[in-house]
C-alpha cells in the first residue's frame, strides 16, 4: 500500500491547481461558445470577377464543388445565399469570365455546382469561392485539394452579419 504524504508542499500545489481549474472554468461543465464565424483565405479573392452570373453548370462539368453555409453564432442553414465559384480547369483559367459562375444554397443551406475538372495553378490544384451576396460580410475562400485527381472539392461558411 503507498502512503500519501500531506506536508505542506503538497498542500500548496494542490490547492493551488484547486484554485486555477476554478478560475479558468475546468471545475463546471463545457457551454457552447457558439458557431464562429469563417475568415477570408490568403489568395481567395484572386481573380475575383464581381457579379459572376447564377448558372446550372459551369462549362463541360465533371466536377462538382460543394458545401454549407451557416450563420455565425447559431449555426443556423442559411437558404437562398449567392456563393460564386472559380477555378483554373482544363476549360480556362481562373481569370477567365466563362470559369465563373453562381449558385444558391437550398432550405439546408448546402450549395452544389458542377464545372469542368480542376488543375493546378501555380503547383496546387484548388478552387475559390466568395460569399458577396451583402447580407453578411464578404468572405472568401481557397480551398486547395489533395490530389490534383480529385474529382470533388468541399467548402463551408459561416457568416456573420455585416
């Protein structure tokens, strides 16, 4: 059997760890600290071409980006927002107007757009994608793929009001 040893070193540590666990909050359960909201990526808004049309596809598709957005705080789907997409693929280069192209999320706040395959741009196959709708404030993102092979690319928002 060990023996505990209570001197006063002992005492002084643990009531000290006691009495920072209690300040910092460790001692009460975990609260929801809310959804936060997504920041613009490094690189997102190149090449960026406001008021990129809604469309059902973008050029030959064969490539589908996808995702949610949700509202800052509560994470609530948010139905009807305007997400704009582009990309360097084997039809034209990100700067291109006709590798632009809109869509709008569903009741569920999930988007979902077809386009041509993805390629590398300056070494990294990736995609961009704006919110720019006004409601909530711009963001913009740069997701980068894992394999220039990939056939899908998922992005997601959370917005806060502007």
């Amino acid at each position: 059997m060990t023996d505990i040893v209570h001197d006063r070193r002992t005492l002084i540590a643990g009531g000290t760890a006691l009495l920072i666990a209690g300040a910092t909050g460790l001692t009460v359960p975990a609260r929801a600290q809310g959804v936060a909201p997504t920041a613009s990526m490094r690189g997102g808004a190149n090449n960026y071409l406001p008021g990129a049309p809604i469309v059902e596809r973008i050029g030959g598709g064969g490539f589908w980006m996808t995702g949610t957005v949700r509202r800052a705080g509560d994470g609530a789907p948010l139905a009807g927002q305007r997400i704009q997409i582009w990309a360097h693929t084997t039809e034209g280069h990100e700067r291109d107007p006709h590798s632009h192209g809109a869509t709008l999320t569903d009741a569920d706040g999930v988007f979902r757009l077809e386009m041509p395959q993805i390629v590398p741009a300056f070494g990294q196959p990736h995609g961009h994608l704006a919110y720019d709708s006004g409601d909530f404030a711009t963001v913009f993102l740069r997701p980068v793929m894992s394999s220039a092979r990939d056939t899908s690319l998922e992005a997601h928002f959370v917005l806060q009001q502007a």
